[in-house]
C-alpha cells in the first residue's frame, strides 16, 4: 500500500528494478537484518557461547571470505569501552556498504552457508530483497537471479523434497547458472535435466534406464506430461542439443535457455515426488 508520500507523487510509488545493482537502501536493510541475527549476539567481556560463536564467525569470514591474515584481525569486535580503534565489526560494515554489488551477495552467500541457523535469516533476506525489487534471490545456499516467487519455490521445493542425487543435480545446474564470472548455461540444462533423468530412475527403479524408458516404468505420470519431458530429453540429446558440440554461434544456449530448464526441471521433480501413490 502506497504511503503519503507516495500517494501525492513525492515519492515513487515502485522502485527500480535492481539487476546488477544493489542500492544502499538495500544494503542497509540487510545490514539491519544481519545486525539484528548475528552482530548483535556479541557482547564485549561477554564469555557466553553466542557472544564467542558471533566473533568465531566474524572471524572465519575474516581470515575465510575475505583473505585477510587472522594476525590483523582486530582484538575487540565490537563495543569496547573505549572506542580508541576501529574494530572488527567496523570493518565488516564498511567492506559491506563500499564493495561491488556482486561481492554483497558473495557476503550473503558466506553467511548462509556458514552461520548455523541460516533458515530464519536466508527467509528475512529474501524477504528484503523481494520488497527492494532486487532481481535476485537466495535459493539453497546461492544467490540466483529469478523472476518470481513461484520459481523460487518451485526450486527450493525439489531441492528439501528429493534424494540426495537429484539434489546434486538440481544443485549443480543452479551453480553454474547462477556463476557471476562464468555461468554455464549448457552444463546446467545437463543437470537440470539430468535430475529429471536421476528422479525417474529411482521411481521406476531401473538404474540404467534413460529417462524415456524410465518414464514409462512410471503409472502415475500423466500421458502428457510424459511426452513434454521425453521431447525436452530429446532437445538435450540431438545433435545439436546441448549434450554436444555447438557447431556455431547459432547455436549458443543462452541464460533463458537455462534458466527455463532449471524451474521446469525441478517443477518436474517436485511433481513427481507429490504425485506418486501413497
């Protein structure tokens, strides 16, 4: 709901969309989110497991994130009684608001891979970066660029709700896609694919099977369905699909290819697992 401001066009009503950017607004909220779920369980003097586990952190992320020698990390982290040095927490904060906005969401992925109750705190980062348009989300333990809530859910499902292959596989093709310096965008549709492949092996148990043969093993997958995902088996496998050469430039698979076959791939799987018999 638009605010006063908003209302009498002082202020827009939508904000950018954030692609390749991540405003200060931004960065400040998830500051705040971090501050509020991690920083603030450091007190000085305080020998207490959550105040140790918080600068333990700081720390890892110091010498582990950053590369910083461990020798020249500050003594106190944080609210010292006399303030006569910059301090750990100082430092963070500042490499935080002044770094490239790609190295804000390196930050945030050290953090969810790395802080041990990261559920809570990934929920209220995406939350922020919903509600600041950002064109990214963090899905698993990576940062990806998505396009709607639903594909986020559609992924993050497959991903809490398959065996541990499909899970490498859905894993592995978010990877490379979601890859800021180079993203593989033929090797992630292998993988997306090749979770569907390793989905319906388990189902109809038949290790070996390829996916059209293992599909057909399986009673409960609607006839349509069934021939959507042989098809899309096929655009991986013909000659000049992405499971071989590219033969020119014509035939680049690009972001959007990717991207389509990873939320397809794991809408799949989830499909599968919800629809199986009881």
């Amino acid at each position: 709901m638009a605010n006063f401001s908003q209302r009498l066009g002082f202020k827009p009503t939508e904000m950018p969309f954030q692609l390749e950017d991540v405003d200060e607004a931004l960065r400040t909220k998830i500051w705040n989110i971090l501050n509020q779920n991690i920083w603030s369980y450091y007190v000085y003097g305080n020998s207490t497991e959550a105040s140790q586990r918080t600068r333990r952190f700081a720390l890892n992320m110091w010498a582990n994130h950053l590369g910083k020698d461990i020798d020249n990390f500050p003594n106190h982290f944080r609210h010292q009684p006399v303030r006569t040095a910059v301090n750990g927490y100082d430092i963070l904060k500042r490499y935080f608001f002044n770094c490239h906005w790609a190295e804000v969401f390196d930050f945030i992925e050290f953090v969810v891979q790395k802080w041990y109750r990261s559920e809570a705190l990934k929920g209220k980062i995406n939350d922020a970066l919903s509600n600041h348009n950002s064109a990214y989300r963090i899905i698993g333990t990576e940062v990806a660029a998505i396009n709607s809530a639903t594909e986020v859910d559609a992924i993050e499902d497959a991903l809490r709700n398959t065996s541990k292959s499909v899970q490498s596989h859905l894993e592995s093709s978010l990877s490379k896609l979601s890859d800021r310096v180079e993203p593989d965008y033929r090797n992630s549709i292998k993988e997306a694919i090749s979770a569907v492949e390793a989905a319906c092996r388990e189902l109809a148990g038949k290790d070996n099977a390829t996916l059209s043969d293992a599909l057909k093993k399986i009673p409960h997958v609607h006839p349509g369905m069934n021939r959507a995902f042989i098809q899309l088996y096929g655009y991986t496998n013909d000659q000049s699909g992405v499971r071989h050469a590219l033969k020119d430039a014509a035939e680049e698979v690009t972001k959007a290819d990717a991207h389509f076959m990873l939320v397809a791939c794991a809408a799949f799987v989830s499909y599968l697992q919800a629809s199986r018999p009881a």
